[in-house]
C-alpha cells in the first residue's frame, strides 16, 4: 500500500477535457450576470482544481454557486480594491465578489510586492468561498516564489475542542515550495480530518463516510454523509488540529476585518446572506534569502532523501506533499476529468436552467 490509495472511477462517470470544462463553467456563470472576461478567469481556477483532484472544489461547486447568485448573495460586478495598504502588505476587499476573482488579485499583488519586499502579506474581506486552498498557494510558484495560503471555511462544522457549538471551520492551510528537476511540494490541507466539500461529495454520490470524519453530539461515529447536520468534524490530531483552526481564523479572518467565529455565515444553508469570507495569501521570493537555483537544489536533494526511505512492511512509497495532485493533474490533463453520474445529472439540469449547451463526454 502506500500513503493514500486514489478513488476508484465510479460506473456511469464519463470523462471532459478541462478545456472544455473550463469553457461550460465560463459560460453558465456569463449567463448569469457574471462578465465574459471574469467567468473565464473562475472557470479556468475551478477547471484546475478538478484537474488536480480536489473534485469537491471544482465543478461540483458550480450548482451552489449559481444558486448563491440567483439569491443575491454574491455580487456579479464588484469593485475588487485595496482598502489599506504598506510596502508590503495589503488588505482587499472583495465587494463580495466570488472568491477566486479576488484571491487571484490579491496572488498577484502580493507576488509584485514580493519582488521589492522579499516577503509580502495581503489579506482579503468581503469574499466567497474560493476553491482549494492549493490553487492560490500555488501562483507565487510561477515566479520562482514560496506561496502561503490561509482562509476561513465557509461554514462552521467544527466546535472548539471539548465543547458542541459550532464555532470552527475546517480553516486550510496551503503552502507551495518550489523545486528545479522534480515538481514543487505543496501541502494542501484542512484543519479537520475531512474538508466538509468531501462530505458534500459522498452524500450526492450515495456513500458511506469512513470512521474518523465526523461524530455524532453523543461522540459516537457518524458514518452518513446525508446526516452530517447531526454531528461535526473532528480536527486533525486532536487539540492541535483545533489550535490550528483557531489560529488560522484570526490570521485570515479577525486581522482581515473578516468573519470568524459565530460571525461565519453557512453558505451550505444560506443563500442570501453576505458572508464576509476572509483569506490570506503570502509570497516569499527566494531570491532574498539564496539564489534561486540554489533553492531549488536543495529542495530537489531533500524529496529524493524522502522518496529513498526504508519503507515499512506493506508499503509501496513514500510520497511527498502534493505527488499524488501531481499525477492526477498530468493524467487528466491528458485524459480528461470524470465526471460521476450524479454530478453530471446536477451540471445537465443546471445547463438548462441557465440555457447553455450541457457538458458531453
């Protein structure tokens, strides 16, 4: 066995090429008052997060998403700005546009900052949900930078450690470190065992979830994905998983003049509401600290010492952060992304409500 076993393709899935993907994502968000150039920019973010595996980020969004809009809880036409702002850091708010518009501004502020400051900081308010916290980590990478990435989750499924109340989200984490001959090593993680999209995802397929997920307010394990609203997350290691979340919310949350907190609103039952989601995003220029070159090196000499591990008995390899994404981004980039029956059946009604040619394999 080896770290993590990838999901077997289920029956009746079919297979979209992510430029076509990112076209029908493109044009079902411009038929509902989204401009044509920002609808290609979300649907190439939400394209790349099928592609690199994180199913529960990418087009499986997209129904919820135009329910949001159809509900007025997003704003089609924000004025994305910089509301506060030094050498190098900044705060933007997002007009409560969707996030992936605004945290791929606040990417590419914060990496031309980086090239006078070294280091460069900058956090958003008044945001939506973005996708995975990997894609935005992942653009400072392009410009021989270390990408950092924090966000407050869009609904609270996680109570403090010993105690019931939903205060907590799954509240990710991303960091992207750059190599030369081998691929960056990006961790992509949530504070939580399960990112609560997974939860999402087995419940529309019709699957069980594994012990270890969710429990029960009787701290049994809850195993139904249909009933999660019954139960809540369990942070990742325990009480350090929570200390995690806890932290990462005041860093992309209270410090952003964000939500956080009982303030979060649950985008999963309220359509209407502002939600005032908080991220943040840091970029590192290596070039500051060593030569690039160097850097990269150094990073390439340290996953060949993991990759070259004794193994344990039963277990075929030793993977590195980010190598399983890797993988799958390169075979569906070559063979298309699945899309499962159920999903396909969601995207199919919501072409047609919207008035779009559908998805076809």
């Amino acid at each position: 066995m080896s770290q993590a076993t990838p999901t077997a393709e289920a029956p009746g899935s079919i297979r979209v090429g992510t430029t076509q993907l990112q076209d029908f994502i493109a044009r079902v968000l411009h038929a509902v008052g989204m401009p044509e150039d920002d609808a290609r920019i979300v649907g190439a973010i939400m394209a790349e997060a099928d592609a690199r595996g994180a199913d529960a980020h990418g087009v499986f969004r997209l129904p919820p998403y135009v329910k949001r809009i159809r509900a007025g809880g997003m704003n089609m036409r924000p004025d994305i700005r910089v509301v506060q702002e030094r050498a190098g850091s900044a705060v933007i708010d997002g007009d409560n546009g969707i996030g992936h518009l605004i945290m791929k501004k606040a990417a590419d502020l914060a990496v031309h900052k980086a090239r006078s400051t070294g280091v460069a900081w900058v956090g958003a308010r008044m945001s939506n949900h973005a996708g995975p916290a990997g894609i935005y980590a992942r653009m400072p990478l392009q410009h021989g930078m270390i990408g950092i990435y924090m966000a407050v989750g869009s609904a609270n499924h996680m109570p403090p450690w010993g105690g019931t109340d939903m205060l907590l989200s799954t509240n990710p984490i991303a960091i992207a470190v750059p190599g030369r001959a081998r691929p960056p090593i990006v961790l992509d993680m949530a504070t939580t065992n399960a990112a609560y999209g997974k939860v999402k995802a087995k419940a529309q397929r019709g699957e069980m979830m594994p012990e270890g997920w969710m429990v029960g307010r009787d701290g049994k394990p809850l195993l139904d994905p249909k009933r999660s609203n019954e139960g809540f997350l369990l942070p990742i290691g325990g009480a350090k998983g929570y200390g995690l979340a806890m932290m990462f919310g005041l860093l992309a949350g209270t410090l952003n003049g964000a939500a956080f907190g009982r303030d979060v609103v649950d985008f999963n039952q309220d359509y209407t509401t502002t939600t005032n989601t908080g991220h943040t995003v840091i970029a590192v220029d290596v070039e500051a600290f060593m030569p690039l070159r160097h850097f990269e090196e150094q990073v390439d000499d340290i996953w060949a010492q993991m990759k070259s591990s004794e193994r344990l008995p039963g277990w075929d390899e030793i993977r590195l952060p980010g190598e399983q994404s890797n993988r799958t981004y390169d075979e569906r980039m070559a063979g298309g992304v699945p899309i499962h029956a159920e999903l396909r059946a969601a995207l199919d009604a919501l072409a047609e409500s919207v008035g779009v040619v559908p998805l076809a394999a």
